[in-house]
C-alpha cells in the first residue's frame, strides 16, 4: 500500500518536477537535445573538470560522471574535496555513509536531481 501524500508533499513534489523540466529544457535550448540524469552528471563533470581533451575515452566518461556525483553530494556532506592529481583532475573523498533510506535507486536518483538542480541554481 502506497502512503498517501500531503498536500505540501505534493506541492513540494510538483515544483521539483518543474524545477527538473526547466533544467533539462534549458540544456536542451544549448546542446540541442533533451538531457537525461546521465548526461546531466557528463556535463557537471567535464565542467567541474575544467577542461575538455581532444576525447574521452569510456573509462574517462564513467569517472567524470563520479566527479558529478561526488560534487553534489559534497554540498551535503558525503564527499570532501581534496584536490587534483597531476592531470588536473579532481579528487573527492568520501566523509559519511549515505543513510539507508537512500539506498534505493530511486530516491538516490531524486536526491541527484536535487542537488543538480542547486548547482544550477534552479529554483523550484
């Protein structure tokens, strides 16, 4: 049985997925298609990189979606930075467990999206 929301929750719920719509509309408007979570994460990474190579290799593409979720997951921290190697790329640690209630895929997800949305500075 599924608990029933409050109406708070709900509006809570209603304004993340616009918050959620309105990000990936407006990277859509600059990479010309719509973004899922994955891609989201690509392009914090290559910008918390700084830097683009001429390529990245697939090993490359995993670890800069690790650096995105790592930054995010900074701002309410469970990762500390704690610099960059000789290439230039940036290092996290991990300071605290996620809670057990974050430990379904689903509401990792939603706490991502959460958090991208604040490193946007998207609103909802």
């Amino acid at each position: 049985m599924k608990k029933e929301l409050s109406t708070t929750d709900k509006e809570e719920q209603l304004r993340f997925k616009r918050g959620w719509k309105k990000l990936r509309y407006s990277l859509k408007d600059q990479f010309g298609r719509l973004p899922d979570l994955q891609s989201i994460l690509f392009l914090i990474g290559v910008q918390e990189l700084g830097f683009i190579p001429d390529s990245f290799t697939k090993e490359e593409k995993q670890d800069l979606m690790h650096i995105a979720v790592c930054r995010l997951l900074s701002e309410i921290g469970y990762f500390s930075y704690t610099g960059r190697d000789e290439e230039g790329w940036p290092h996290y640690e991990g300071v605290k467990n996620m809670p057990v209630n974050l430990k379904n895929i689903e509401k990792e997800e939603q706490l991502l999206k959460e958090q991208a949305l604040h490193y946007f500075e998207i609103d909802y």
